[in-house]
C-alpha cells in the first residue's frame, strides 16, 4: 500500500503523537509498505535528522503554542506533487493545517481517509483567547465535525472512544492503542556509568532521589500538582529533585510556581532533549509521576514503565488498560494523597522493585507488531468496503504567500526517492528482542 500520514505535528516536537506516527510509520514501512508522511518544518530539524520518508512543508510558528509550527502553504503544485504519489489511504492524526491538506487530497482524488483522534481540544481552548474565543462546546462541534467527514475513525482507548460517541460521531471507530517499541527504554539498554554521567550533568548524586517528569510542558498537563507536593516530601527527603524533560510554554509559568512555595531549588527543567535519548532520560528517574487527566492515550506512562520506573499517576480511565493500582502503578484520587504517595514509592524499596518488574513485563503487551496489525487490518478492510469519498472538483487553493514560500516547495524531491525499508527494520528490530 502507499500510505500518506498527514500531521500537524511531529519530532523534533516530544509528545505522543510524535512518537505514534513513528512508530506506525516504521512498521509499516518494514512489512513492506510505502508511507509519506506529511508535516510542517522545524528549524531544529537538520539534513538526514528524518529517519523516514518525510516531506515537511514551509511553516510558520504558533504563537500560542510554544515549539509549534503550522504549515501554510496549500498550492496545485503541492497537490499534484501528492497526487503523483498514487495514495491507496490517507491517514491523518491531526484536524488543522495538514489535516485540512489531507482531507483535501481525499475529496479530490475519492481515496479513503482514516483518521486517529489523539487529542481532546475541549482541554486546550485556554490557548487561544484565555478560553474567550473558542468554547468547548464548540470545540467539541469540530471534533465530532471533522471524524464524521473520515471513511474510520481510530480511538487510542476507550476513554477516547465513549468521548468521540458524545460528540455525536457515527463513523467506525477502531480502539488500537498506540504500540511500544520498548527497546527504546530498556533499562538494560544503558550502562550504569552512562547514568551516573547524565546524573552528574544536572548536578544530581548517584543516590539523589528524583521524580522524573516526561512530556510535553503544558497547563493541561498538571505538572502544578505534582510540584505542590514537594514542600511536603522535602521534609522527609531533602536531597529530593524533580526534573522535568520537555518543551512547553509553561515552563516559566512553573518554575515562578516552584519559587513561590519554596522549592525552586529542587525542580530542573532539562528542555526538550532528541528522540533517541529520552530512553536514558527515563534511567533517572527513582519514580514516573504524572497528575494529567487530559490524555487520550497515556504514551509516556507506558514508556516509564517499559523503562523499568515505578509509576504513580492520577487515577484516569485513559490509563485503566496500562496500569492496574498496586500491581503495576500506584494511583491517587485526591491531590493530598500524592505526597505520601511518592514518599513510600521512593523510600520502600520492596514495593518499588515489584511495581519495577510487573510493569516491565505488562508493557511486553503493548507491542508494536499488535499495533501495525490493527492499523494494517483497518486499512485494507477500508480498502475492501469498496467506501471511498465521492470524487469531487477541486476548489481554488489559496495562493502561496511570499517568495519564501514558493521556495519551500520547490524543494520538495521531484523524484521520489523511497526510504530504505532496512532503516524501519532496525528501528523496530530489538522488538524481537528477549
């Protein structure tokens, strides 16, 4: 099949649908198949940083989100440079710029499009506005709006599922959660002396006890209530360090917050770090905490865990098939239960390593061959169905704005060179590992 991903957003942002098209993506290319994935530039990015066949569009910065970009540029040229790619599904993970750009291409060309709901808007109007401008309700219009207008819908949980059905949304929708390529954070993966030197790196001691903090640094995310319990656990374990690795624009927000209740000294922001070193990230921490409820997916619960981290995480029905409370994580209701929560995760060493080890092999589920097989069956029972978009004529496109434009798509290849199937093999090969 010739796949095309279209998105909004992916590396060298940090967050899960990042990591959700990646790997998809690679899995798929190794069983053989041809995926495109289309997504704005990023000046981060650097000549050979894409490991996969990405073409990224001229892009402007969100100013409302930080280390975001949005594509802006929709031209005939780029449309039949698509095109030419003869697609048999589109899949798009986000609903703006590129999303748009993939719907587009699956109303002209009468080619299927699937799309995966990753993100629940009604927790992001805040953004835009302060929340004045777009009310969750209306957010919660276009949700249901644009999956009604996908031939599929996928749901990373079921949480996301019974959110979409709300919505008034009558597609199919698939439950496929997202696969872990648990390699990638292993804890046998590292060297002890590796860590010790990252350790040392932030000025943290081999026996510094730290709560480690993965993601995406956003309001929604809750890290606030994580950082409000440290004045409490600092009373019993003064060397205590959070550390907080990602990018967001809260982190100023934050870390005026920590100062305020007097932990400032405690709490690290590291900034968003590459794709390939989160792994080691992971090793620092003695537990995983997070307080979000917003997620639609739980990814880097998962990837502590396969990390080996005893995870503690407030109690949500988007983690409910990840971590079982006392089994595989330890789960709060109340705010005023996490102090002492963290406490006996970081101080019972008995209770640790048995969170450790049965979260480590639970994720051994979740496995990345489980995931392109669903996504795999979806797309060609589409195919099957014989239910494609009715064909229609294309509207005008907006115009390409400046010449700086016009010259970000003309170095989009005029000759499609397909990406190395070897490259997606090794980036899943330690899947068949142990």
């Amino acid at each position: 099949m010739n796949i095309g991903i279209f998105s909004d957003t992916y590396f060298p942002q940090l967050n899960g649908v990042a990591t959700s098209i990646r790997t998809l993506a690679a899995a798929l290319e190794k069983r053989g198949h041809h995926v495109y994935i289309f997504t704005p530039s990023d000046p981060r990015c650097h000549e050979g940083y894409d490991i996969l066949n990405v073409y990224r569009l001229p892009s402007v910065p969100v100013r409302f989100v930080r280390d975001y970009r949005a594509g802006y540029v929709f031209s005939p040229f780029l449309a039949k440079k698509i095109i030419d790619l003869n697609l048999d599904i589109i899949h798009t993970q986000t609903e703006f710029c590129l999303g748009a750009l993939g719907r587009f291409i699956s109303t002209t060309q009468g080619i299927p499009l699937v799309h995966t709901y990753h993100t629940m808007y009604e927790d992001y109007v805040h953004y835009i506005g302060g929340g004045h401008i777009i009310s969750k309700e209306m957010a919660r219009d276009f949700s249901g709006i644009y999956c009604n207008k996908a031939t599929a819908v996928i749901a990373p949980t079921r949480k996301t599922e019974q959110l979409l059905k709300s919505y008034g949304v009558t597609k199919p929708i698939s439950v496929i959660p997202t696969g872990i390529n648990t390699s990638n954070f292993r804890k046998d993966k590292f060297k002890p002396e590796e860590i010790l030197e990252l350790r040392a790196s932030l000025g943290l001691k081999a026996d510094t006890p730290v709560i480690i903090s993965i993601g995406r640094i956003a309001k929604e995310k809750s890290i606030d209530v994580v950082i409000s319990a440290l004045p409490k656990l600092i009373e019993k374990l003064p060397d205590l360090k959070m550390v907080i690795v990602g990018e967001g624009n809260e982190i100023e927000n934050l870390g005026k917050f920590a100062d305020s209740i007097g932990v400032g000294d405690h709490v690290l922001f590291t900034g968003g770090k590459p794709w390939d070193e989160i792994g080691k990230y992971y090793q620092l921490g003695n537990v995983f905490c997070s307080a979000s409820v917003s997620e639609t997916q739980g990814l880097t619960f998962a990837e502590a865990m396969a990390a080996g981290v005893p995870v503690v995480a407030k109690k949500d029905e988007c983690i409910e098939n990840i971590i079982d409370d006392n089994v595989t994580g330890m789960l709060f209701e109340s705010n005023d239960e996490l102090p002492e929560l963290l406490y006996r995760v970081l101080t019972d060493q008995t209770l640790s390593s048995r969170l450790s080890q049965a979260s480590v092999e639970a994720m051994k589920a979740l496995s990345v061959e489980s995931f392109a097989d669903n996504v795999e069956n979806l797309y060609q029972r589409v195919l099957n169905s014989g239910e494609h978009p009715r064909k229609i004529a294309a509207p005008a496109l907006p115009l390409v704005m400046g010449v700086k434009a016009v010259k970000g798509i003309s170095k989009l290849p005029r000759k499609l060179v397909h990406h190395s199937h070897q490259k997606a093999a090794e980036l899943l090969s330690s899947n068949k590992e142990k």
